[in-house]
C-alpha cells in the first residue's frame, strides 16, 4: 500500500470520527433535571435544572421550564441563583388539588430564570435548584420541557418527550419518580405517631424505663460516692493512729 493510500484513508477516518463527535454532541449536552437524593412518588424533592452551553461563541442568558399541567405541584419554590432573576408563573387548575386538608386551586405552570450580571459562558454550566412537591402517586416520571436562550438570540427548545429507549434530537427534562416511601414528608410514618394509642403507650414505657435507668445509675453513683468517702475517712483515721503510735514508741525508747 502507498504512502498517499494511508494518507487518504487516515484523512478518512479523521472525518468520520469528527462527524460522530458532531452528531452525538448535541445529544449528550441537553437541559437535564437530577433530584438531589431520591424523587419518591408522594413526597416533596429537590431537583437541579442542569443547563450547558452547548455553543462556542455565544452564553446562555434565560431559562424557562415548562411543569407538568397533566400532574400539577401545589408547591414550587425555585432557589436564589446568584446573578438571576427569577419569575413565577402559575395558572389555574381544571380540578382543584386537596393538599393537607386544602384545597390548591392554583400551581406553578412555568419558572423562568434570566441573566441579571451572570451568564452560562461556553464550556460552563450552571444549576438551578427547586424544591417541589407533593410529587404525584400515580405516574412514574415527570417531563419538564424547557426553552434556553442565548445571547446572540437563538432559541433552542428541549421539549420533545422520549418515545421507547431511542433518544430525541432536542429531549426535554425527565425526571424518574421512585417507589413511595413511608417517610417522607406528611407521608403514613409522621400520621400513625399521631394515631396510633399502642405507639403512644410504647413511648410512655420507654420514657419510664429511660427514667428508672437515670434513677439506678444515680443511685449506684451516690453509693459510689459513700463508700469513697467512708474508706477516706478510715484511711485518715489508720494513718492519725500510725503516727501517734510512733511517737509513743519513741518516747518508751528515750525513757
């Protein structure tokens, strides 16, 4: 084989890699969400947008993402990113949500974040943390679609859901909900303390049997404490009655 057959062939291959790396960039460097720990069904969670700049010459400047109106959070609060500003959009819902004996009539439909002195500069990313609840019982995931804007005015929308195990061009967010747990917040482990007369006796035995220990470990202590005291006093008295023996002896061997 020649030298300029190998040439053309390692420019070849160089090509075709390059052209991979091309297509799968845009698709491993999309807007994510991540619960911080677990995301139970029925609890309340913490989740991080997770936002690249995907772009060599220009910085992300807003972030807008969309909640799920299918399965509506009676609780968004977005935490302060320093360096944005930070909006909230509710709606009304269609049918009222009952949350700890009230009834939500309203949710959040939309949190918006824009650059306010601080921007996503290519090769960075930034978080931006909410916590939500309560995270609906009857669905396994959440898709949050999100539009990211840049600098130079270009809008890319991540709002496309996943369809099987093939991933979209521009996937929105999703977040995967685990099996409910019995304590999270509000859930069945804080209301049977509550309810149950045998968890209330249970404790009131406990807290007798925690006394009757402080009791006992006062009273070996306190007789610790005698005995001490007893044998210092003894000890004083044999080492008293030590000394005036000497002298006594002393003296029947002058005399």
């Amino acid at each position: 084989m020649s030298a300029t057959n190998v040439s053309r062939i390692a420019i070849a291959a160089g090509v075709a890699a390059s052209t991979v790396l091309l297509l799968a960039g845009p698709a491993a460097a999309h807007v994510s969400v991540q619960p911080q720990g677990e995301a139970a069904k029925g609890g309340y969670a913490t989740l991080n947008f997770k936002v690249p700049n995907e772009r060599d010459q220009a910085s992300t400047v807003k972030l807008e993402v969309n909640f799920p109106a299918d399965h509506p959070l009676s609780s968004v609060t977005p935490e302060a990113v320093p360096g944005w500003k930070i909006a909230i959009t509710k709606g009304k819902l269609d049918k009222p949500l009952e949350v700890h004996g009230r009834k939500i009539t309203e949710a959040v439909t939309k949190v918006t974040w824009t650059a306010d002195g601080s921007k996503i500069a290519p090769g960075y990313f930034q978080q931006f943390p909410v916590s939500v609840g309560q995270l609906p019982e009857d669905a396994d995931q959440l898709v949050f679609k999100a539009i990211q804007t840049y600098d130079n005015k270009e809008v890319v929308r991540w709002i496309e859901e996943p369809k099987g195990d093939e991933e979209p061009d521009s996937p929105a967010p999703v977040l995967k909900l685990t099996a409910a747990t019995e304590d999270h917040h509000g859930g069945a482990a804080d209301k049977a303390g509550d309810d149950d007369p045998k968890a209330d006796h249970q404790a009131d035995d406990q807290a007798a049997s925690a006394e009757g220990d402080k009791k006992e470990t006062h009273a070996a202590s306190s007789s610790s404490d005698t005995t001490a005291r007893t044998l210092g006093i003894i000890g004083i008295l044999v080492g008293v009655a030590g000394v005036a023996f000497g002298v006594l002896a002393g003296r029947r061997r002058t005399a």
